[in-house]
C-alpha cells in the first residue's frame, strides 16, 4: 500500500507550500505516512492524460490511498473529478479531501457517494447536450452556417468566379499543380472543380 499527497497549483505565483502542509497534518492526524508527492504547477483544463495525476491514475494499486486538499484540484469538472473517482474506486484505492472531508473507499457509504456523484455527473451531461442542441438550432434559425465547409465554400466561389482564367491557363499548357498555385488553392480542390465543370483532367 502507498500514500499518495497530490498538489495541483494553476499558476507560478501560487504556492504548494500551503497545500503540502495541510496534507501532512492530515496526515498526522490520521496516523498515516506519505510515501510520494505528486506535485504539479498546471491549469485543470490541461487533458488529464498530460497531467502528472493522470500518469499516477494508472500506476495506483489496490489498497493506495490518494490524499488532496480539496477536491476541486482534482479535476475542472464534475465530470473530469467523476472519472478520476471512478478509477480509484475501480482499482479498489482510497480518494480522501480535507476541505470537504471526502473519505471515498470500498465501503458503503462511498459506494452510495459514487452512485450521488453519478446521477449528478450523468444529469450533467444531459443538460450539456440538452444546451449544445439548443444552441445548434438558434444558429440554424438565423440562417448562419454551423461547421467547416465555409472555408471549401469560398474556395468554390474562387474557382467559379475564375472558370474562363483557368480555361485559358489549360490552354496554355499550363499544368494543373501551377494553377492551382496561381488561385492559392490545393492541385485536389483545383481537380475536383475541374472535374465538376467538364474540364479534361
């Protein structure tokens, strides 16, 4: 078994000083040892895979204990702080908070804890889709193009507003990878305009 004391500042000007003493009169308190720090000076919007707590997710092992400050250094999200709980709980590890007194193990009461924070993180997610549709239709409703194809758009206008120019550079004997270089646009776009359009290609 292993104890872990994980700090997560967001910024230089922080300090884990004050973090690393409030885990270590827990700690105390508690009659346990901490035998790794992890500690890192990083935003929570950073990907957890890229965040030294996401290494330590998938080193734990049963029995670990995982102490934090609060439980908002965990994660950004209620999401984010469901998943990480979710995979302590999962390798039969230990999540404790101090700020908010969590004490997450294989016990009952955290299972009924993990099941609370579950329907939350869940209710979460609807209300998420339920906002991205909602915003989706109030765009679609004044007329407004949602996605990438404006940018392939106005690369088709270019070319069509271009047709005879391009029809007289074939004629040339200009190749197709020059053209496309005169227009600034890819020999692929430049292709498919011209097979749209009847051109030999």
């Amino acid at each position: 078994m292993s104890i872990y004391g994980y700090i997560r500042v967001s910024s230089n000007k922080q300090t884990v000083e004050h973090q690393r003493y409030e885990i270590k009169q827990f700690a105390k308190k508690n009659h346990l040892f901490i035998d790794k720090w992890i500690e890192e000076t990083i935003s929570s919007r950073k990907p957890l895979q890229k965040r030294k707590l996401g290494l330590l997710l998938e080193e734990l092992q049963g029995g670990d204990i995982l102490i934090a400050c609060e439980i908002s250094r965990l994660g950004r999200s209620l999401l984010e702080v469901m998943h990480i709980l979710e995979t302590c709980l999962n390798k039969s590890c230990q999540v404790r908070t101090i700020k908010e007194n969590y004490h997450l193990g294989n016990d009952i009461q955290s299972k009924v804890m993990a099941f609370a924070f579950g329907l939350a993180a869940e209710i979460e997610r609807q209300l998420i889709s339920q906002r991205t549709k909602s915003s989706l239709a109030n765009i679609r409703a004044t007329g407004k193009r949602l996605g990438r194809p404006f940018a392939a758009q106005s690369k088709k206008l270019k070319l069509a507003k271009n047709t005879k120019r391009i029809q007289k550079l074939l004629q040339k004997g200009l190749s197709k990878s020059q053209i496309a270089r005169i227009l600034s646009v890819s020999r692929s776009t430049l292709r498919r305009f011209l097979l749209r359009e009847g051109f030999i290609c």
